[in-house]
C-alpha cells in the first residue's frame, strides 16, 4: 500500500517483476476505502499509535510529538438526508507529528460553521487526554491566527503579550506542562502578509512600509 501510494507505476512495475505475487491495485483501493472517513476521531490512527507505542516501550523509549490543530476551507454543499443544522465552511483539522519517527497521521477532522474558542479549547484538552491515555505525550501547536491565539488563552497559555506563558497545565495531569509552539511556516506567512496589505507604524508613529523593507 504504501508503495502504490507513492507511485503506482513503480508499484505495477514490481508487482509484474514478481510474477503478479503482489495484490491487484483495484484490491489495494478496497483496503482503502476500509478506513471510516466519518467526521470526528479515526479510530483507526489510535489503534496504529498503539501499536507504535508497545514496540517503543518495549524499547524503553517513549513516544511523543506535536498536536497540530488547524481549519481548512471546504465548499459547501447540501446532501440529501440533511438536518436543520447551518452548512460547514471550513474543517477543523487535527494531526499528529511524532518527534523521534518521520511519522504524521490525522487524528480527527470536523465539519464547522462557528467555532468558539471555548469549544475549540475544549476540543484540545480532549485531544491531548485521548493520547495521553495511550501513551502519548504531546506540545501543543497552531497558527497565529484570532481563533487560535483565543483558543491559548482559553487553555492559559498567554502568547501575544510582553511576557509570554508558553505552556499550560495538562487536562489529564496538572503535575504535567503542555508546551504551544506557534507554527513557525504560518507565523512568517501571516507577518508577509500584514507587511504586503497594511500600512503599519512604530511606537514613534513613523510608516512601515513593504517598499521599506525590499
């Protein structure tokens, strides 16, 4: 599977130099669509995060990385057998990295239309306590974004002031501390654009300019 994922030519041309010893591609899209795509958490991604946290303990190694929460803009559209509830604009999007491994995986995703920062905060804690209770230890990453910057405040973590606090007490272990971590990427997107759009000025009031700063 995770050959033909890469690349189905490279995957026909293996499975033709071994005699057809390999499954079909049409059997590997069945495996696929085994996966439950539902909107909420994927079973299946914590059942494989098991699995890698008994092989690292069994190492004597822990396992650990960055929860990543994030809304990505979908088209709306009505189904058949929908309810009275207001269309989604964005998915709300939350994925694992782990630290010690080139390993990412989704964790869940919702379909939303407004979602407030002490429901997002909420969402979090629940997140990180469901991959506390696994094995997982996580710091807590996301963009610079309004809802998100609230969403820190909502957890206790004070971001955008003169003396920041970086972390906030774990949902599962208050003995423990969950570290933020702005995402570097989307923090250096959205300065670029603040410089490119905005006319902005100094604490002396002079004009900071995108031509300024070419």
């Amino acid at each position: 599977m995770t050959l033909h994922f890469y690349s189905p030519a490279a995957y026909r041309f293996v499975r033709n130099k071994f005699c057809l010893a390999l499954p079909s591609p049409r059997t590997l899209s069945g495996w696929y669509s085994s996966v439950n795509a539902e909107p909420g958490y994927i079973g299946e991604s914590f059942e494989v995060l098991c699995a890698i946290v008994v092989v690292e303990s069994e190492k004597g190694e822990s396992v650990s990385g960055c929860l990543i929460i994030d809304d990505m803009s979908i088209k709306s559209h009505l189904s058949a057998d929908s309810d009275n509830l207001p269309l989604a604009k964005e998915a709300c999007v939350l994925m694992l990295v782990l630290m010690k491994k080139h390993f990412k995986i989704p964790l869940s995703y919702f379909l939303i239309s407004f979602f407030p920062s002490s429901e997002r905060a909420a969402l979090e804690r629940a997140s990180l306590c469901k991959l506390y209770d696994i094995g997982v230890v996580c710091a807590s990453t996301f963009d610079g974004t309004y809802s998100t910057v609230s969403m820190g405040e909502q957890l206790v973590a004070k971001l955008l002031v003169e003396d920041p606090v970086t972390h906030f007490n774990h949902p599962r272990d208050s003995s423990k501390k969950t570290c933020v971590v702005l995402d570097a990427c989307h923090m250096v997107k959205l300065i670029r654009n603040c410089l490119g759009e905005k006319v902005l000025q100094n604490k002396n009031g002079s004009i900071i300019d995108w031509n300024f700063v070419e």
